[in-house]
C-alpha cells in the first residue's frame, strides 16, 4: 500500500516508528509536511499539492497533526478524505476531540466517567462556577492547552476565583474541574486501537507536579488496568469515532474519570513502558480497515 503521513516533523520517534513499521510490512510511506501542501477544491477532481506536485494516489492516510496547526491540518485531510483515501482517523473525530469542551459534552452524553466540570461565560458567575465544581483545590484549564500547558490548580477557592476572572476577564475561555486529589498526581493512558486497548501505562509527575505529562518531567511504567477502565477507555474512543488514540484518565473514588482523548497519541512513552510494538499494531489496522473511500462519518456532533 502506499500510506501518507501528515506531520510536519519526519524525525519525532513517534514518526520514525510508524514509518520503520510500515516499511518493515512492505508498505511505502511519505510522510508529506501537512503546512506545505495546497489544494485544489474543484468540483469532481478533488487534489493535493506538495512542493509544487500533485501528489499521487495513496490508500491510506496518518494524520499526526499538532495542535498549532489543527484547522489548517484538517482541511488537508478532508481533501484527502474527498479523494476517497482511508483516514486511520477522521476530520470530524479529530477536531471533535481536540475542542475540549464539546469533547467533554459528548462524554457526557454518552454516561462516560467524568471529574465534575463547569463552563461559564460571564466573570460574575464566579462564584456560582467554583461553587458548582465542588470548592478548591480545583483545576482550571485553557481550552486551546496542550501538554500540561495552560492548565492551574486552585488551591483555595479566593485563588479560584482570582484566577478565573483574570483568565475570563481577558476573554481567554476555560474550563473548570473537580481535583481528583485520590490520583496521586498520576493518571492512566490506554491506547486503544481499533475498538480494543492495546496497552496501558501509568504516568505520573515529577515530585511537586500534580501533571503527569511526560512533556514535564513525568516518568511512565506499564499499568495493569481494571474491567472498568478499559470499558470506559473503549467507550470514550468509540464517542470520539476514533480509531487509533490515547484516552487519559485518572483513578478516583468513584471509578475511572476521563480527563482527555488524544487523536494524535505518542508513541515513546507508551512502546518503552509497555515493551509493545504500537506502530506495527496501526499498520495492522491499516491493513485490515482500508478500502477506497472507506469513510465512517456520522455527525455525532
């Protein structure tokens, strides 16, 4: 098969690792640098240009699109998607679970485990939000976050209430959660690919971090994950309508609560954890889901 990857940097082990295990299987893979590629929106003769060529027909498509260029990214792979090539992850799941808001509407809709989560917009609702959430400590996250980035913990409510009108005082939207404090300053990644959990690892901050994120210093080990959890990882990745992602989540008193579904995981942490190969499981799933203009939108919202 010959299989695109979009992703703007060919030298991220995640990359690396897709393409080694593509190769490996006899596939040819590209990986095409999502910023430089135009398109041609005509009606019929949908097309993609890089570096001044059309780009050939490919079966199948890997976005690993960063989150600074997500609109953009997302637009090159609809047209992708209108040529009738095989996304491992469509636009619609990806730009579902990269609004953190509608994300989280969604897991709730469909009765998956959440920490108590509110979102107003006027800063004189303050009090009525750190009051619905449950009092401090509280974390308050930025909706365009990423990496642990733009994401505070309240330690008391006066601090709460400081920082959520500073935050919505400069029009900056947030939300604002419950701190699962039982957690221990870890959560669970389950990567879950093709409706099944993979591998799980447990990650957990650098000492006086309540982030996990490996980004800041966290260290990581495999993790052995109840019914439960993989149940609730499954489910979110279903309500997501991804096929390939990382759902993290945090072990609190009253079962897994999911705190973010990612549609374009790591794979560093997760493979040296675990010892699993997870590149060569996607290509896997490659091979058994793609099929010209095998698309599975739904618009589920």
């Amino acid at each position: 098969m010959k299989i695109a990857m979009l992703a703007r940097n060919p030298n991220l082990y995640s990359h690396k690792r897709i393409k080694e295990a593509a190769e490996a299987r006899g596939h040819e893979l590209q990986i095409i640098n999502t910023t430089r590629c135009y398109m041609n929106i005509a009606s019929r003769r949908p097309e993609i240009y890089y570096n001044d060529e059309k780009l050939p027909k490919f079966d199948a498509v890997i976005p690993r699109i960063g989150a600074s260029v997500t609109f953009y990214g997302l637009a090159v792979l609809r047209q992708f998607e209108m040529m009738g090539v095989y996304p491992v992850n469509e636009s619609v799941a990806i730009g579902r679970s990269r609004d953190k808001l509608r994300s989280m509407q969604l897991l709730a809709r469909d009765g998956i485990g959440l920490p108590v989560t509110t979102f107003a917009y006027d800063p004189k609702q303050t009090d009525e939000v750190v009051k619905v959430a449950g009092g401090a400590p509280l974390v308050i996250k930025l909706l365009e976050g990423t990496q642990g980035i733009g994401v505070v913990l309240a330690d008391t409510d006066r601090s709460a209430r400081s920082v959520i009108e500073a935050f919505r005082g400069a029009n900056i939207n947030i939300l604002v959660q419950e701190f699962i404090k039982e957690a221990g300053g870890s959560d669970i990644r389950a990567f879950v690919i093709g409706g099944k959990v993979v591998a799980a690892m447990k990650r957990t901050g650098a000492e006086g971090e309540f982030r996990s994120n490996l980004h800041r210093g966290g260290h990581s080990n495999v993790a052995r994950i109840t019914p439960e959890e993989r149940s609730t990882a499954v489910r979110a990745a279903k309500t997501m309508g991804l096929n390939v992602c990382g759902v993290d989540m945090l072990r609190s008193n009253h079962g897994a609560v999911v705190m973010e579904v990612n549609s374009s995981p790591g794979l560093e942490g997760i493979e040296k954890a675990t010892g699993k190969d997870i590149a060569n499981q996607i290509i896997e799933h490659i091979e058994k889901s793609a099929a010209p203009g095998k698309t599975r939108t739904k618009g589920r919202g």
